[in-house]
C-alpha cells in the first residue's frame, strides 16, 4: 500500500502531479506472469552505502510510460529506532537506466543464456526463474537472477543451475555468482560454463611458428581488465557463496545471515573494482 501510494504521491509539485508527468509504476514481475513484481527481502548495506548490512524490504519503480528504472525503495526491517523508515533513491528525470523488464528481455535475447533453458528444460525437467533481485552497488544498479531446474516427477528440490547478472551495459552467466560476476568483464556470456573455469582474459600467445590469430573487426572491443585484486575478491567471494550454501543446508539462520551479509559485501567491493567504466550515476 505505501509503495503503490508513493507511485504518485512523491511528487510536490502541483501541475506535474496534475499532469501525471513523474508518475511511477511497479514493474512487472518477469516469472509472475503478468502481476506486478513483488518486494524482496534482502540483508544488504543500506541503500545511502554506510553502516553494516541490514535486513530490508526492497523495490525498483518504473518510469509511468516506459520501462526504464525511475527510484529504488528500501525499508529498514532491523528491530532499533529505524524499523520501518523508508529510504527511495530517485533517479535523474531522463534517465536510462534499464529497469527489471528490461533486464529480463535481454536474459531472454541473449542467445547462449536463452539455447541453455531449452536445453535444461528438457524431458523431465523444467526451468524456474527466482528472483530478479535489484541492489544499488556504487554508481549504478546490480541485477541477479538464479535459474534452478527441477524435475517435473516426484518431489525432487530445485537445484541451483546458472546466474545471470547484469551491470550497466554488462551481462554475466556462469553457475555460480562468483563466475558471473567476473565473466562481466572476462569474455562474452557463459564463457565459464563449458570449461568450468574462469576466463582468463589475456590469452596466451600462440607457440606455433608461422601462424597468426584471425582478423578481427575494427569496430570489436576486447574485454575490459579489472584490477589485479578482483581476482582475488573473486576467490573470497565463491568461498563466500559456498559457505552460504552450507549454511542453507544447517538450517542455522544466523549461519545464513552472516553469509549473505558477507556475499553482499564482496560483491559490491569486486563491483566497486569495475568503477571505472563508464556506468549511468543516480542521484540519491
């Protein structure tokens, strides 16, 4: 009720709440079949990016006529004095950054991620979409979404398959969240997943005498290298998500919490690595 108030209500002026001209709308929920997308919770830093993680109540809001991202919602859900304040970062009027249906559209588009679920929605088994979680990290907006396949008999678990992220102009899809984050800037797409590995993004010269790499087109850009400490925020970060799921597995929420809040930590510390690329800045 507060968000679908705040659609209109955040306006001050007058005649631009007359004329509906900054009005916001949810998004739709990519896997919910046409209803709006629901608030996550999330144990994140605060959206303002100080002070330690907190549990929060989240959602992205849309420009009223296009798809393109408008303001990001945190409530604090922590028991203390800022139980239920409300947080909204508000992004410039002509903004272009993309919102979750957008995101979801070039999940769908990108022609590895989109061959995968055909394939993992095979006989016997099908593809569920989780959450398209939205985190504001440094300058600009982080999309997660898992893919977990399950069997269409019996009552097996869903088991966790890909990850696809998205980071400005940025896609990455691997099996785990360590690998997407460093395939968004270590070669195209899933470029782990047939190797298990992570890109290495400088190739190793060719030692065969008499023979040159194919020509590439002028207009290619190669990958961007981050710093040579990303790797190494890589490496606490699957360390990270595998201590995650065994928490998951213990049942231990306190176990789970203190997981997360360090997931989220070095995520957005490996993100804030790629700064220097040119990313879409929103004001808060």
């Amino acid at each position: 009720m507060q968000r679908g108030i705040l659609e209109q209500y955040h306006v001050d002026d007058p005649v631009q709440f007359y004329n509906v001209r900054d009005k916001w709308t949810v998004p739709t929920d990519p896997a919910g079949g046409g209803s709006n997308q629901p608030p996550y919770y999330v144990l994140a830093d605060p959206p303002t990016g100080t002070g330690p993680a907190q549990f929060q109540l989240t959602s992205p809001m849309k420009v009223n006529n296009s798809q393109n991202l408008a303001s990001y919602i945190s409530v604090d859900n922590d028991p203390g004095e800022n139980y239920g304040k409300m947080t909204v970062l508000t992004l410039p009027t002509k903004s272009v950054i993309q919102g979750p249906e957008q995101i979801s559209n070039i999940f769908n588009t990108t022609a590895v991620i989109s061959k995968d679920i055909t394939q993992l929605s095979g006989a016997g088994s099908s593809v569920i979409h989780g959450n398209l979680l939205t985190v504001p990290i440094g300058d600009s907006f982080l999309y997660v979404e898992p893919l977990y396949v399950q069997g269409t008999s019996g009552s097996g678990y869903p088991i966790l398959q890909r990850v696809l992220v998205v980071y400005g102009d940025k896609v990455g899809y691997a099996t785990n969240l360590a690998d997407a984050l460093d395939n968004l800037s270590h070669g195209s797409p899933g470029a782990s997943i047939n190797t298990g590995q992570t890109v290495n993004p400088t190739p190793t010269p060719s030692q065969t005498t008499g023979s040159s790499p194919p020509p590439t087109s002028s207009t290619s850009k190669p990958p961007s290298t981050p710093p040579n400490n990303a790797q190494a925020v890589l490496t606490q970060l699957n360390a990270a998500f595998n201590t995650l799921q065994n928490a998951y597995k213990s049942g231990d929420f306190k176990a789970i919490g203190d997981a997360q809040a360090e997931v989220q930590r070095l995520t957005q510390q490996y993100l804030t690595l790629l700064s220097s690329s040119s990313t879409p800045k929103p004001t808060r």
